[in-house]
C-alpha cells in the first residue's frame, strides 16, 4: 500500500464497523484487538492515526461504506459523536451548516434570531449557499421565528435544522 493512498480493503482489514465505531482487528503496542478506534477531538469529533496521518473517525467508515471520501459529511442529528452509517451523508459546506445547532452564546436561544439595540427589533437572518440573507425586523419574537422557519423550509431542504437540539445530540 502507498503510504498516502488508503483503500476500502486495507481499512477493512485493520478496522471493523460495529454501530457508529471501528473496532482494531489488530494489536498495535497497547491497543489490542478489539479495542475502539479513535480519541475526542478539542472540538468534539472522533479521530485517529493512520501511516501518522490524522483522520476522522465519520470519514473513514464512510468511506469504508462507500468507496470515496466526499468534501464534506454532514451528522444528520447533529451529534458528533454518533457516527452510525445511516446518520452520516454527504453534504455541501452549507448544507451542513443548514443543520448546525443554535450557538449558545447567542442572545436570543434561537438561531438566525438577534437583537437589534439600536431598532429595538427582533432581525431575522439566515444563510443559503454561503449568502447571509436578510428575512427582517420584527417588534415580536415569535413572528421574527416563524418567517425564519417557513424561509428555511423552502431553501434547506432535508438539511433543514431550525437549532433545536434532538434528543440524539450531546
């Protein structure tokens, strides 16, 4: 194997899938067979070494599924850490940051949703296909939410996450 190419079969034969994980096939110093594969991530995901390459876990069962690594890999739940096949897919760069989670430093709890000062309004944004949108300024909280939600209905699709939390996300 060339030392930058992986291939389905060489990762096949080191690792084995087993819900969301990838189990060592092998004993390597103090890692013994059917240990999990992989450490936390500072900003949450799973990751390993490979010919001392760094790699991610969600990218390798992909692509171990699949045959090919996609740019970007969107966790439909939003949980990082749960990287079952079936909640992992391909995306586009803003498609998964459609599915992105509210940031909790945001004033308002709710995403896309800040407050104006100096209008004194409630202003309702939101991105599609790396554009910022402006929806508008609302006096009351809750239209500023539902114009936000009926705009992202019909410009995010599947991907369509107004922040909420699901009860699969840590």
């Amino acid at each position: 194997m060339a030392d930058d190419i992986l291939t389905q079969e060489y990762l096949h034969s080191i690792f084995q899938y087993k819900d969301g994980n990838l189990y060592r096939k092998n004993s390597i110093g103090n890692k013994k067979i059917g240990d999990i594969v992989g450490s936390k991530t500072y900003d949450g995901y799973m990751r390993t070494k490979i010919n001392k390459k760094s790699i991610l876990i969600h990218r390798l069962i992909f692509f171990m599924a699949y045959g090919y690594f996609p740019l970007c890999i969107d966790h439909i739940n939003g949980n990082k850490l749960d990287n079952r096949l079936e909640n992992l897919r391909e995306a586009t760069f803003s498609q998964n940051q459609y599915n992105r989670k509210v940031n909790s430093n945001t004033f308002s709890k709710i995403k896309g949703i800040y407050w104006n000062k100096a209008l004194k309004k409630w202003h309702a944004k939101c991105g599609v296909n790396g554009i910022r949108k402006h929806i508008g300024y609302f006096f009351n909280i809750d239209d500023a939410i539902q114009e936000l939600q009926e705009y992202r209905m019909m410009h995010h699709g599947i991907f369509l996450n107004n922040g909420e939390k699901n009860e699969n996300n840590s």
